[in-house]
C-alpha cells in the first residue's frame, strides 16, 4: 500500500467522510489522477467507499468513507506510524 493510500484512509476516518475536491487540494497538491488513483484502488480493495451527496446548494459533490475494514487495517499499527497498537497490560 502506498503512503499516500494509507494517508487518504487516516484524512477520511478523522472527518468520517472527506470531499474527493479537498483531498485533490490538500492531501495531493492538485493531483487529481493520482488522488482518483489511490481512491479507486481503495474501493476495490473493500477499505474506502465513494459516493455522492447533495451540498446546501442542491450540487452533488463526490465524497470518499472509510470501511470498517479501512479502519481496522490502519488500526493495527502495522501500517501508519500515527496508529497506536494497543496495550496488553
């Protein structure tokens, strides 16, 4: 997986959905291929899903959600060094 697959996951699991135009802005300096890239290989991997919603103004706008299976992949701590693995006190 790449780090910037694994980044997109954690942007979407902190704001429980994210605007596929806010990570191409934020997370992908503007690349929108290579975000749509990672998105997609997310989704067929089962750990995103991709859909759209209807803003204030009636206009879909493309959103990304992290799966149960997207969380607990990150959850594990084998993958992103801002995920804690738990205690076994």
């Amino acid at each position: 997986m790449r780090d910037s697959e694994i980044h997109t996951l954690s942007e979407a699991g902190k704001f429980r959905l994210a605007a596929t135009g806010d990570l191409t802005e934020f997370a992908y300096d503007g690349d929108r291929s290579r975000m749509e890239n990672d998105v997609e290989n997310l989704v067929r991997q089962g750990l995103m899903r991709q859909t759209s919603i209807a803003d204030t103004e009636h206009n879909p706008t493309q959103v990304v959600t992290r799966t149960k299976e997207g969380r607990k992949l990150l959850c594990r701590g084998k993958i992103s060094p801002q995920a804690k693995p738990p205690t076994t006190d």
